[in-house]
C-alpha cells in the first residue's frame, strides 16, 4: 500500500525589501551660528548643570527664536533634518536623525521611557528633553557621537539616553516611512510584537542650531509657524 507524497512545505517568509537608504552626506550642510542674542543664552545655559533649576530655565523658548529669527516656519539659518521618534508601545523609545527621510540616520538614541508615555506627554504640551554628558580634559569626541547621557524630560530626571548604531530594524522602519516627510500613526500590524504591542511613529522636520562644540539644539517647530518648538533636545557636555 502506497502512502500519499507529503504536502509541499509552505513558501518561506518574504525576507525585508533591500534597505536603499542613502548614505549621509560627507558634505553636510553646516548649521549656522545662531543670532547674537541665542549664542548668550547658550552660555549662561552651559554655565548650569541640568538640575531643576536649569530644567526649568529649558521651558523658555530663547527670544531669538519665538521671534524674528523664524522664517517660514523654521529657524532662519538653522540646518534642516528629519526627525523620528518610534518604538512598540510598551518598550523605550528611540529618536533617529536623519539628512533627509532617504537617508541613513546619523543619530540613534533610545530614552529610558515608554513610548505609550512619551507620546502621551507630547500631546500634553511642550517638551523639552535635555541630555547632559560629561566634558572630559582632551577629549575630541564630537558632541553628537557621545555614547551615553544623562536625560531629563521637562526638568524630571528619567534616566539615561544612549546612543547605539542603526540596527536592522530600525534601517526597516526608516525604509518604510521614507516617502513620508511629516506624520504619525502605527505601522503595519506584522511589526507589532506579541509582548510590547503595536509599533508606532511620529516624524516631523527639526531645525538644528549649534551654540558650541559643547551644545546643540534641535527644535521640531510647527508647521504653520505660529508659535515656539513643539518638542526640543537640548545636548550638552559640562
């Protein structure tokens, strides 16, 4: 008696589409010395240790920038990049910093917070993240590739931020939403995880103002520009 030839095996998974992401630029465009007056708010701010005090000195927006210095909605002088702020809900989240949406990022940092809380307290109002790393006698290290902050979110201390090299999965998420320049929402259900749930996204257009080798802001103002920064990420090193 012949037994029936087994069912065929099923057809494996469709692997990832290949990431196109362009390299950053080697040339990139140099963000311009911010107005006078924001280059002396960035030295009295240097001058402070992120503690509550400084924190609460971060909830004002400089005058050089809730004023004439905006144009069109943007930072007159300031670099433009695109921002991204993802992670599952329940999990940390992670801000990736790109040239453009095309293009690898050049910054990766996770925060020591929820993304379900994260951006529950962006649609509560004005955040502002403040990251603060040690200055280090000699060290040529450029502000930006510093490994490891301390991170604060409207004055209150939430942990550390660090920062890590893109990996595949966050290069899949930016391949995804590289035709979009400003949005948020959920990504496909198959990127959900059983445990920390749905994979969610917000992306916006951020002006980056250098005050010093020691500090960089960026700022994600509002489309319509009619008022300050939605969300800013002040780095310092003291």
């Amino acid at each position: 008696m012949t037994h029936p030839p087994p069912p065929p095996p099923p057809p494996p998974l469709s692997p990832h589409p290949p990431i196109a992401l362009l390299q950053p630029s080697t040339q990139r465009k140099r963000a311009a010395k911010p107005p006078k007056v924001f280059r002396v708010f960035r030295s009295v701010f240097r001058s402070l240790p992120i503690i509550t005090p400084a924190c609460r000195f971060h909830g004002s927006i400089p005058r050089g920038i809730s004023g004439g210095s905006l144009h069109d909605g943007h930072i007159h002088g300031a670099a433009r990049n695109t921002g991204t702020l993802f992670g599952h809900r329940k999990a940390r989240i992670s801000i990736a910093i790109q040239d453009t949406p095309r293009s690898i990022p050049a910054l990766v940092l996770k925060l020591a917070v929820p993304t379900c809380r994260f951006m529950q307290d962006m649609g509560s109002g004005l955040l502002r993240i403040a990251l603060e790393c040690e200055k280090k006698p000699g060290d040529r290290t450029k502000l930006l590739d510093e490994p490891l902050w301390t991170a604060f979110i409207n004055g209150r201390k939430i942990g550390y931020a660090q920062r890590r090299e893109p990996t595949e999965s966050d290069l899949h998420v930016l391949q995804l939403l590289h035709a979009v320049s400003m949005g948020a929402g959920v990504l496909p259900p198959e990127l959900s995880d059983p445990n920390d749930g749905e994979l969610t996204y917000m992306r916006a257009h951020f002006d980056r103002v250098v005050g010093s080798r020691d500090s960089e802001t960026f700022y994600m103002l509002n489309p319509d520009g009619n008022s300050g920064p939605e969300l800013s990420i002040f780095f310092v090193r003291i």
